[in-house]
C-alpha cells in the first residue's frame, strides 16, 4: 500500500515542530499541515527549563538560541507584600537552570524553519478537515491556501494542533474539567520603566480573594507580556469597552508599582476563554494526540510549552517504534506518562487556588523546607521520580500544608 508520507504532523506550533524533528533523526518522511501562515501569535512566553532538555535532544535549540530571547532564569510569586523568588539554580534536580521568555511568532516560526530544513514538508495555509484512520493506512484530508481540498495517505497522524484540537473534536474524545471556568485577556505593552530585579523573570500577583491573578513577562526588545487571569465572567468584564477594566489593572494594581502605567499597548487585549479541557484517550488506531491537543489546564505555573515539546518528543519516539514494526504500549508509555507530567502540575494548580501554596510559599524563607524539591517542579522536572514533590505530588502539598498550618498555629 503506497504512502505519500511516513508520517503526516496536524499543527506547526512547538509540539508539531519537535515531533517532525523527531521522526527525521529515524528518517521517516513526513508532512507538517498548518492551518495559519507563520509567523503568527500564540499565547504561551514563558518556557521551562525542562523543554531545553527536548529542544537540544532534537538539535532545535540552536536555532531559536541565536535569536537572543530573554533569559529566564526563576519565577516570582507575590501575595500582599510578600514575595516568594524560585531561582532555577537552586533547584533539586538535573539538567538546565535557565530557559526563554519568546515572543512566540519568532519562537514557533524559528522551530519550524529550522524542523523544515532538516527535511520536513511544511504546508502553511493547510487546514485539516477530515482524518479516516485505519491499521494499514491513515488518509488525511485538508484545504491548501488556494481552498483546493486534497487528500494524503500516510502510515500515521500525529494531531499537534492545540487549541484546533482536530482529532479530539472529530473523534468526541473531549472530555471537561473540573476546574472552575477560567479566562485570560492579555496584550505586550512598551516596558520602558523596567527595573533591574524585573529584568529577567515572570511575576505572578494574586489578587480577587486568589481567583485572579496578573503576570508581566519581560522581553528582550525592551516589550512585556502582560495578562490577567480569573474566572471568565471577571475576564468578560475586563474586556468590555477595549477592555477598560484590564488596562486600568495593568496600570494600577499595587505589586506593579506603575511599571507600565502611561506605557503603549503593541495590541489591543485579546481574550481567551475556557481553555481548559481533556480528553478520553490520547492515542488511537493509526493516531496520537500531543500538545495542548491531550489537556490543557491552567497557565499559572508555564508548563504548557514545555509539556507540548515533551509529549511531542515522547509520542514520536513511539511512533518510531511503530513504524519500524516493533510492538507499542501506548498505555503506559506514553498515555500514563503523559498524564503523570500533568497531574503534577494539576496538583500544583489546584493547591494555588485552594491555597496550600500559598500557606507554603510565603513563609518565612528560613523557615521554607523543601523549596529545592518544589522549585524542581516549577522547573518542569516532574519526571524526577526521585523528588518526592514530583513522585507523590497528590498527597505532599496537602501535606505540608497542614503540618505548617498547626505549626504556625492557624
Ligand atoms: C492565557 C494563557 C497563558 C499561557 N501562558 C503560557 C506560558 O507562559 N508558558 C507556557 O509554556 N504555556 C503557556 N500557555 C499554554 C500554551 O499556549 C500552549 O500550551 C502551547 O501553545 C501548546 O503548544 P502546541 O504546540 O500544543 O499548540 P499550538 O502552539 O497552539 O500550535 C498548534 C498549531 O496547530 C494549528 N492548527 C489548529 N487547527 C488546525 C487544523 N485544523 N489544521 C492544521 N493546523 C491546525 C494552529 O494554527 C497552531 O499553529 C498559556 C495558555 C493560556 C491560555
């Protein structure tokens, strides 16, 4: 049975990108189908040390090295006037302490050049509109920039297509959350009153009893990413009249101190609602899911680049496997996998808005025990089977919670 490619890609965003480059190091040919033309804006700046690890795997890293984007080195939390700094460096385990703050027009549109030259077909203003999948023989359907519809035969798909989220919509595999319904509205903004400790960092203020909260992003063009996240109906509210009530905030919430007060807004705010969602399976007969196509929950800890690259990486690892002919258990070594990488930081994300993080991060720093281990986290290192915030992240955060609760006697 003949195929026009080993492998057909849905979405040129970083998981799409890393999953092509991937699949060419075993030499499989393979098609990327992108429905925008690059570059274009997504939201999702502020990376992870971890997705260094996959980039360098993969030989993608120099090519968005050369760009000079910002250097992030930690993470920031502020509640009231307390602060709580996670420096990479000081984390618990292996591999990188610092990454990127990207624009991601550049960030995305370099992955992808890069994961072209290397041998990827990449079709731009392609937007897939039907898969039929089968054991032998995937065919892919989809509408090229001159709305012709074509059809490709492939041996399997790999759907990176974030929030197009193809497969899950055609095959009901969407499943909801049980988060509450958030949203986010954002835009970049001049940074021209940047201080020198905001120069490097993403700052997280919480605010609205903890059901909101601000981050600023700095770039290395002297711009910033600033957004809001809260629930939707407070983000609707934020985006009425050119979204009034977002810029008032940006100008004048208190931690900001006036940094961007009087600054130029590069966009108008754009908003985006209820983005949380799951799915029942993450893969299928002659199909994968990856990216922002498997879950995606809450931005509040940046992970879902770095889990975008990672189950890019992961998923055509096996894929691999598969099309050299040796059995794949997708169950446990990628879905389980996968999901354990998110269900550490749900539990992350839940205890921020619960609280028990914020009783555990604004402590006293003498007396803030395990910030090496939870840093690791906050550095994407929730693979680290040897660090007990990754390994038994359902019960450690409740954990420590409580036994500083009765401790400080609250
Ligand atoms: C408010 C907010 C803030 C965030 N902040 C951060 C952050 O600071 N750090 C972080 O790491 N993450 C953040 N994220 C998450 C981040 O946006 C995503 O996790 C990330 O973009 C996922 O990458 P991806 O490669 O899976 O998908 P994407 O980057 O979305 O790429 C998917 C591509 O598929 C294409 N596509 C869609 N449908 C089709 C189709 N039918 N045919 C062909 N192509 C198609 C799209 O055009 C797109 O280019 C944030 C998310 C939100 C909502």
């Amino acid at each position: 049975m003949t195929n026009d490619f080993d492998v057909v890609v849905i979405g040129a965003g970083p998981s799409g990108s890393v999953a092509a480059a991937r699949l060419m190091q075993d030499g499989f040919t393979v098609l990327v189908l992108e429905k925008m033309e690059f570059p274009r804006f997504v939201i999702g700046e502020s990376l992870l040390p971890q997705c260094m690890n996959y980039l360098e795997a993969v030989d993608l890293l120099s090519s968005v090295d050369r760009l000079g984007f910002q250097i992030k080195t930690g993470v920031a939390f502020f509640h009231n006037n307390q602060v709580c700094d996670f420096l990479f460096k000081e984390r618990f385990s292996e591999g990188w302490d610092y990454t990127f703050q990207v624009k991601r027009a550049e960030f995305d549109h370099a992955l992808i050049k890069e994961t072209e030259r290397k041998g990827a077909v990449v079709e731009f203003g392609a937007t897939v509109t039907n898969v039929v999948t089968s054991e032998e023989q995937q065919i892919v359907t989809y509408t090229n920039k001159e709305e012709t519809e074509k059809s490709i035969r492939t041996r399997f798909v790999m759907d990176a297509s974030g929030y197009g989220r193809v497969l899950p919509r055609m095959f009901d595999m969407e499943v909801p959350v049980s988060s509450p319904p958030r949203g986010a509205i954002f835009s970049h903004v001049q940074d021209t009153k940047r201080s020198t400790k905001a120069s490097e960092n993403i700052f997280v203020f919480d605010f609205n009893n903890n059901t909101s909260w601000i981050w600023s992003i700095p770039f290395s063009d002297g711009t910033a990413s600033v957004g809001v996240v809260g629930n939707t109906d407070f983000i609707i509210e934020c985006g009425e009249n050119g979204g009034e009530k977002f810029k008032e905030l940006v100008d004048n919430f208190p931690g900001l101190n006036g940094r961007f007060k009087g600054e130029e807004y590069i966009f108008e705010p754009k908003q985006i609602l209820n983005y949380a969602v799951s799915v029942k399976k993450m893969y299928g007969t002659g199909f994968v899911l990856c990216g922002n196509s498997t879950e995606f929950l809450d931005p509040i800890f940046s992970s879902g680049v770095t889990l975008a690259i990672a189950s890019g990486y992961e998923a055509a690892d096996l894929v691999v496997k598969h099309l050299d002919g040796k059995p794949v258990d997708w169950e446990n070594d990628y879905e389980k996998r996968i999901k354990h990488g998110i269900d550490v930081f749900r539990s992350y994300v839940e205890a921020w808005y619960n609280g028990d993080l914020h009783t555990i991060f604004f402590v006293d720093e003498g007396s803030f025990e395990f910030k090496t281990q939870i840093c690791s986290v906050l550095a994407g290192y929730v693979w680290d089977q040897t660090n007990p915030f990754a390994k038994k992240h359902k019960t450690v955060l409740k954990t420590l919670a409580k036994v500083i609760k009765i401790r400080d006697g609250e």
